[in-house]
C-alpha cells in the first residue's frame, strides 16, 4: 500500500470512528437522555475521545471526555436505585463525596444489582451482577490519568491514585501461606468477594497501571509504592499466555505500555519482552483455530476487538527504542499483522452488527470498535506537562 492509500485508509478509518462514538455518546445518555454508564465502555470512550481531540484540534471531544468522566462518577460512584443504600458508595458524605468520588471504587455497571450474603453462587448469572472488578478499575485509572496528562489537571490523576489506594486495598490480601493473592469480584462496597478466584492478568494489570501513577506525577499522595511491589510478586511471567483474544489483546496493549514508561525514564524491566513471548504463544494458538470463520452469531466482536487494539500497538514507531531482542519480537509478531484488518472488516459489515452477539453488547462492541479504527488515544500515552502538574 503507498503512503496516499495508507493515509485515505487512516482518514476513513477516523470518521467511522467519531460517528460510532457520536451513536454511543447519545444512545447512552451522554448528549442527551438517560445516562447508562458501564465502566469498562466508558473508560474506552474517554481515551477514544482524547485521542480524537489530539488528532483533529477539536476541543469539543475533551469536552465530551470531561462530561463521562463526571457522568461515570455520579452514576457508578454512587449506589443503584434499586439498592436500600443511597449516596457515594464510599460512604462519605455528599460534599466529601463530590470532592473524592472514586475514594470507594466505583461499579460495574451491570444490568442486575450484586448477589446478597446469603444467595447462592450462580456462575452463570453472577457475570450480569453488579459489584467491582479489579481490571475495570485499572481501565479507569488509566483514563484518568491520561485526562491529566492531556489538560495538565492534577484533579484527574488525584482522583486516579485515591482510586488506585482503594483498589489495592480491598482487591489484594494475604492468605496463610503469606503469598499476596487478588480477588477476581468484590462487593460494590468492597467489603467482601463475590467471586474469589484471581484473574490471569490482574497484577499485570496493577503493575503497570499504578507505575504509570507513579511516572505521572512523582511525589503524589497517596503514594503506591507498597501496591506496585505487591503487584510485582504476584506477576508470574512464565503463566500470563492465553488463547483468548481480549487477552491477548491486553499483553501486547501492556508491552507498548511499558515501553513507554522505560522510554519516560522507568528502569529496563524485561517485562515487554516477556509479555510479547506470552502474546506469541497466544497467537500462534488463537490463528490455528476456526474463530474468525465463524458466522458472526457464535463470535464475540469485543473479545476479538480487543486483540486488534493490541495488534495496532505493534505498529507504534516507540518500538524502534526498544532493545534488539524485543524488536526481533516485534518482527516475529508482525505476522500477525492482518488479523487486526480481518476483524475490524468483518464488524463493519452491517449484516454482522445485526445479529444477538452484537446487539447485546452494543456499546462496548461499538466503543472497542471505535477504539480499533482510530487507536491513538487509548494506545499513545501523552507526554507529562511538569510544569502544569505541581
């Protein structure tokens, strides 16, 4: 492809993607109507629109951006309407609340309130339970963090660490044999776990997430020193591969993350390299398999979304930084390279948006869509304005 092509491409690529974020933002209450706020979608959705105000000049998307984040932290800070509690689930006051309002975490946002005490585990239903997810957070955090690095407020990335504390502080425990372990789900208190297991990647995801914290603002309270060599011990490298696309996804969304942070001043770890060995693994897995010739009815667009958003983190030029070794890595995964055009064609079709595995999924399939036709903002990490923070 020449360097005209390429350009028309990433230029229709960037309007489809502001008109599914103009569909979303008022579908969901964000321009008008009802707000429907779900964590994880929002979090996308403010990245996607930093990231078209950094591409376009228009201002109107920070605008935008600002509007969800305050829209996320009155809904999902704050208890349901069909719950007997009311008020910030931090159990602050209203005042108090307004000013640290992710100082409890904040909701999911799913469709049913979560499991009382003493109802019964349902696997099935438990995944359309309320309550909060440790990966959901850290989504957030990130979102925040990069609204502060993308209007030099403090406010934001302050707001981001408050929430990093609370997680850290509920999500991580010590069980007898003294290894930190996570919880998978917590209350939408935070006061028990309502599924106890521990995700694959969710120290991955505190490491790099709070680091980055951290890089943000040097000296900022509350400091997480204690959480990031909690994360530490608990990532295990040789565990972190998985055919799943979504988490794929993650690993090499998180290499280029890194990469990033060593490129901002934080020391060599290795972990990109190990994080893209894991992401091969996966790959050569998840290429071997039928998925992407199935019809769109058995596929799960936001999973394979989130692998494309990855594989569009390999494209990133950062990589030329790196070291010998990892660009080598780089080069072995290019192969894997088309996966990324396969999926986003097959869910631009609109046949395929038609059918139950997308229309259910709505907003998260068309915001991780988004995210794909026009990466910069979720992927690119802005460089820090010192001046403006302290």
């Amino acid at each position: 492809m020449d360097q005209r092509s390429d350009s028309a491409r990433r230029v229709a690529a960037r309007l489809e993607s502001i008109e599914v974020m103009d569909r979303f933002a008022a579908r969901t209450g964000l321009t008008a109507g009802e707000p429907q706020r779900y964590l994880w979608t929002d979090a996308y959705a403010v990245c996607n629109w930093l990231g078209l105000a950094r591409c376009t000049g228009d201002q109107s998307y920070v605008e935008l951006a600002l509007r969800l984040v305050d829209q996320v932290h009155h809904v999902l800070g704050r208890h349901r309407s069909d719950d007997r509690r009311s008020g910030w689930i931090s159990g602050l006051a209203a005042d108090d609340g307004e000013a640290r309002p992710t100082a409890g975490g904040l909701r999911i946002g799913k469709a049913h309130r979560e499991r009382r005490p003493d109802e019964p585990l349902d696997e099935q239903l438990e995944w359309d339970c309320d309550g909060q997810y440790f990966h959901y957070l850290t989504k957030w955090m990130y979102a925040l963090d990069l609204l502060t690095r993308h209007t030099g407020q403090p406010l934001f990335s302050e707001w981001a660490r408050e929430l990093a504390q609370a997680a850290h502080r509920a999500f991580v425990y010590t069980p007898r044999d003294g290894a930190k372990r996570m919880y998978w789900k917590l209350s939408v208190d935070l006061s028990r776990p309502l599924v106890a297991s521990m995700g694959q990647h969710d120290p991955l995801d505190g490491l790099v997430t709070y680091t980055q914290l951290q890089m943000t603002s040097p000296g900022g309270k509350p400091d997480l020193g204690t959480a990031i060599r909690d994360f530490a011990a608990m990532v295990d490298a040789a565990h972190m591969a998985t055919g799943d696309p979504l988490g794929i996804g993650g690993l090499l969304f998180d290499a280029y993350r890194v990469l990033q942070l060593e490129c901002e001043g934080t020391p060599a770890s290795g972990l990109p390299e190990e994080l893209l060995r894991a992401a091969e693994v996966g790959l050569r897995h998840y290429a071997a398999q039928a998925d992407l010739q199935q019809p769109a009815i058995h596929r799960l667009a936001f999973r394979e979304l989130g692998l494309a958003i990855g594989l569009a983190a390999l494209e990133r030029e950062e990589w030329s930084s790196a070291s010998l070794v990892v660009r080598s890595r780089i080069e072995r995964l290019a192969q894997y390279a088309p996966l990324r055009a396969a999926i986003e064609s097959f869910w631009l079709h609109p046949a395929h948006r038609e059918v139950a595995s997308w229309t259910n999924h709505r907003n998260i399939n068309e915001v991780m869509l988004a995210t794909s036709l026009e990466p910069t903002g979720f992927l690119d990490i802005p460089p820090m304005r010192p001046a403006e923070l302290h």
